[in-house]
C-alpha cells in the first residue's frame, strides 16, 4: 500500500521584533526562494504572502517532512538568502517560533483567498489581533507575553 496524505497547512511567522522590514517591492523574490525550498522537500506550496512584518504560507506537506524542520529550513534558508542579496537592508531575521495551523481540502480555497488578500486585511487588522483570533479559532491556548 503507498502513503497518500492530504494535509493543507497555513504557517505564519513574523520578523525580529515584528519590524517592518519586508518592502513590497521585494517581497515576490522572496515567495519564489520560499517556494522553491517547498518544492525540493517534495511540499506542494499553493500560496506564500505576506505584509512587512509577517508571512503566511499555504502549503501541503510531503509525508516524510518534519513541520518543525521544514519551518527551521524556511527561516534559515530565507534569512541567508535576505541578507546575501540585500533585498531588505533592515531586516535582522525572524522571530523566534511560527504558527502552523491544519485545514481540510474543503476549506482550501477560503484559505488561499484570506492569504491572497494580506494586505488589504491588515489595513483594518493588526498582525497581533490577527494572530490571536487564529489561536483562538483554533483553540490553541497561548501566554500573550509571548506573542
């Protein structure tokens, strides 16, 4: 019998201190290296976006790749890559821990619309509202001191 899965992730993590590093303009070179990390570890990525201080990614996991490792890959692949070619000349890395949170193949395209439209979100939410909300609808319990 084979392994089939089907497990859709969104992941999101922010920079050092929430710092609003990640300019727009650049930000598309950075999806790309993100989605080529996913691609070589066998992940089908469906979408990366994010504002100037936080990322989410929508992805499936290959069956032998680790969450924890994958996201430590992800930040210290990404953080070389930001700093080799200078694209955000502020940024001072990520912060530590991320948030993985598990959909159904139903929800998926709700999902990618609500990632799709980061932007636009946040000019009415704060990255910290929406995070607790994305706790709390998942009930994740969390210590505030240290979101």
């Amino acid at each position: 019998m084979g392994t089939y899965t089907q497990i859709l992730y969104q992941i999101v993590f922010a920079t050092n201190r929430r710092e609003g590093t990640l300019s727009k303009d650049k930000r598309s070179l950075l999806y790309r290296h993100i989605q080529g990390i996913l691609t070589n570890k066998g992940c089908h990525p469906y979408l990366i976006n994010g504002v100037e201080d936080h990322l989410h990614i929508v992805t499936h996991l290959h069956p032998t790749v680790s969450l924890a490792k994958l996201v430590h890959t992800i930040k210290l692949s990404s953080s070389r890559f930001i700093k080799e070619t200078g694209i955000f000349p502020g940024f001072t890395g990520w912060q530590d821990g991320y948030s993985a949170f598990t959909y159904s193949i139903g929800q998926k395209r709700l999902l990618i619309d609500y990632v799709e439209h980061q932007e636009e979100h946040h000019r009415r939410t704060s990255f910290i509202e929406e995070y607790k909300a994305l706790l709390v609808a998942n009930d994740i319990p969390f210590d505030e001191s240290f979101l």
